[in-house]
C-alpha cells in the first residue's frame, strides 16, 4: 500500500511540475539538484622532449607546491575555450582552441563537487617564452615527468588519471 500511494504521490507531483512555467520548473530544478564547478586544466608537454618527456607547472600561492595550468570557466565559455585562456593568463602561451585536445578522460568528476575539463597539447619549450604575472603565478618551468617537483594533492591525483606522477597507476583518490 505505501509503494503504491508513493508512486501516486510522483505521478501527481510530475503532474504539478510541468504544468508549470518553463523558467519556474528550471528554478526549481537548480534549487534541488546538486551544483559543480567546472574549471579547465591544460597539460602541456614538450615536444621537443627526450625519454619520459617534461611537462608545464605553475608555483602559485602560497607557493609550497606546482600545479597545471587551470582554472574555473567564465559564465558561457566553453570548456577548450577556457582552457586556451587560463593557458595564456597563468604562462604567457597563446595558443588557438583548436590547438587543445581533450585527454582521455576529458572529465573529471570530483567528489567535493567540481569537475575538471582535461585537454592536452604539445609546444616546444626552447621556442616557447614563458611569462607570469608574479601575483597569480609566481614561476613556471618544464620538468621532466621522472623528476617532478612537489605536487599539490589536485595536482597529483589528476595526473595519475593519466599515468603520470606518484599517483600513477593507484585507484582515483
């Protein structure tokens, strides 16, 4: 009897719902569902590399660890597009959307309630300025991927999704 006058109690809800306005039902939706961040995560690599190859880090405050370059997206911007544009503001590298590829897995669903949009791509270092505001980056450096400095924990658990760092080959964090 409660099985059957629950599914009574949806069906008349669902009813409810969409008699409602469009804007109204969207409301209520975001009101209930569970919200994410996005952000964008570039990892670069040299293409000029030898052996294991070297790959883009950012020192950013409070300075202790590196990370990748990364951010939260705009409201209306595209995951490659955002991506693309914290590359440039975090190392000084212009590079073309269409220049970004998504890693495999392109996305990364965090259980703090974020999710990363991974896109790799390559450049060669030696021809390649590398430029930081002092406030937002404080340094920028290749490092070859069997001598990576100090990672923070983000950091390192994202690149073990692709085999890289000391999470490497562990279960996701």
């Amino acid at each position: 009897m409660i099985l059957r006058s629950r599914a009574t109690g949806r069906a008349v809800a669902y009813k409810v719902f969409y008699r409602l306005p469009a804007g109204m039902r969207r409301r209520l939706v975001r009101l209930a569902v569970r919200k994410y961040i996005v952000g964008a995560v570039t990892l670069v690599r040299d293409s000029e590399a030898t052996g294991t190859g070297r790959i883009l880090l950012l020192r950013q405050p409070p300075g202790y660890s590196w990370t990748l370059p990364a951010g939260l997206l705009e409201r209306g911007e595209t995951p490659v597009v955002g991506a693309a544009r914290e590359l440039y503001e975090e190392s000084g590298i212009r590079l073309s959307p269409d220049r970004l590829r998504p890693a495999v897995p392109n996305a990364l669903v965090h259980a703090k309630g974020w999710v990363d949009m991974v896109f790799e791509t390559e450049v060669p270092a030696s021809g390649t300025a590398l430029k930081v505001d002092g406030a937002e980056v404080f340094e920028a450096a290749w490092y070859p991927l069997d001598e990576l400095p100090r990672l923070s924990r983000a950091t390192a658990n994202l690149l073990g999704h692709y085999g890289i760092g000391p999470q490497a080959g562990q279960p996701p964090a």
